[in-house]
C-alpha cells in the first residue's frame, strides 16, 4: 500500500493555547482524526469546552492548566503525563499573543511577554517534550507560525521577530533531531477567524487591504488548517521535516 496513513488512532497529541482560536481548532481536528489530546493554556474554562468537544467525539482529553512560559510547569506538565504511562506522539506548539506597537513604540515589557510567549514558550515545549520523544526514537512536533515571519507585515516588530525565528527553530531542531526520529516542521497561517483578530476583521478597509493581496480573496476558516495540522502529524509526513507550510490563501507570493 502506497498511500501513507492519515489516521492517528492510538496516538497522543500535546497542544498548547488548546483552549480556543487556532489551538482549539487543531485540537478537535486532531481529535477526529483519532487523538487522544492532552490539552495545555492558562484558562482552565477554556480548556474544559474544548475537552468536552474532544470527548463528545469518543477521544479523550487531558486538561493541564499550565503557563508555558514557565519551564517548571512545563516539566510538571510532561511528567504527569509520563506519570500516566503515556507517550507523547505529537506536539503542537499553538501558544501566541501580539501587542501592536510599532518600532519606535514597543516597551521592554511588551518585547519580553511577546517573546516568551511565542517563542520562549515554543522551545522550552520542544526541549522537554523532545527529551520524552528521543528516549521513544520517535515524534512530532509542529510548531504554529506565521506568515509575518516571512514577509513585512503591519501586525508589529516583536511580533514578526519571534515568528521569523520560529521557523529558523524549526530548521535547526529537525536538523538536530532527525536521527531520533524526531520531524519537526512549522505552519504558517495567514489571517484566520480567531478572537486574535476579532477586531482587526471588523475593519473593512483593512479586510479589504488584506483581500487585495491574497489570492483567494477570502479570510481563512479554522478547519482549514486542520488539514495541513493532521499531515504533519501522520505518517503521511514522515519524509517531511524542517519546513514551513504556509496556509496563507497564496498571500506569500507577493506580500502586503
């Protein structure tokens, strides 16, 4: 059989920010597609309506109320899930904030949330989980960037800074880690319907600046990255590593 399996039945997938936008979404895909999902965010609230959609599909969930941005309760967080006698199969590093300043406005303050949330964050994930997954000569990890690490976008320095190194990470640690059995690749979305950009899409002229330069000519939906998310999970991906995979509507090819 040719045709590489989409299936992620008996598979445990990590998600960070899992309790609503994009890591809600990835998630509930992951979900569907057979995942038991072990769900990580600050919001306890958030997390229990995502477990309950998880669990409505027959999968089970996991709620680990954890600030990423911390290492030790990154480490309690995989440790009781080896406490458990489970394996970590998949990673999905979704936690992200933006505070939009421009250049000559951004405080110190502003720089360093923005950076240990989203980047931060992402390789202390990695790093602990990576150190479950090389003992198991196998894994996962994806990791949720964007396509301001890419091109010149308005959504702010820090904020493009940090992606713009994700997807650098992304490289280095799938160069690093491939003979573990470890792939590691990114997604980078363009703008999506989320409580992040809630505001920002109830501006017309600014929807219509970002539809100018997107192909496609419409917003992302959310279950349109699930798609991709689920790929780079399976073994269908399992030649894939240190790449980025721009779900943008085609806005990468000439920028905004």
């Amino acid at each position: 059989m040719y045709l590489p399996s989409f299936s992620l039945k008996n598979k445990l997938a990590v998600v960070t920010g899992a309790g609503r936008g994009i890591g809600r979404a990835l998630s509930i895909g992951l979900a569907e597609a057979g995942a038991d999902v072990v769900l990580l965010s600050r919001t306890r609230r958030d997390l229990e309506e995502t477990a309950e959609i998880i669990e409505e599909l027959g999968r089970k969930a996991y709620i680990i109320q954890t600030d990423v941005t911390l290492r030790e309760e990154i480490q309690k967080a995989v440790a009781y899930i080896e406490d458990k006698d489970m394996s970590i199969d998949i990673l999905i590093n979704n936690a992200g904030m933006n505070i939009r300043s421009t250049a000559l406005e951004v405080t110190d303050d502003e720089w360093q949330k923005i950076m240990d949330t989203n980047l931060k964050s992402a390789f202390m994930m990695s790093q602990e989980v990576g150190k479950h997954m090389k003992q198991r000569n196998r894994g996962k990890i994806i990791n949720i960037a964007s396509v301001a690490g890419h091109v010149a976008l308005r959504t702010g320095v820090v904020y493009a800074s940090t992606k713009a190194a994700m997807i650098q990470m992304t490289k280095v640690l799938a160069m690093e880690w491939g003979k573990y059995n470890i792939n590691v690749n990114s997604i980078g979305p363009w703008y999506f319907k989320t409580p992040l950009t809630e505001e920002l899409l109830q501006n017309e002229e600014y929807v219509q600046d970002i539809l100018s330069v997107t192909p496609l000519k419409r917003i992302g939906e959310l279950e349109e990255l699930v798609g991709p998310a689920v790929f780079l999970s399976t073994d269908a991906s399992n030649y894939v590593t240190g790449q980025t995979l721009f779900v943008d509507g085609g806005m990468t090819i000439h920028g905004f």
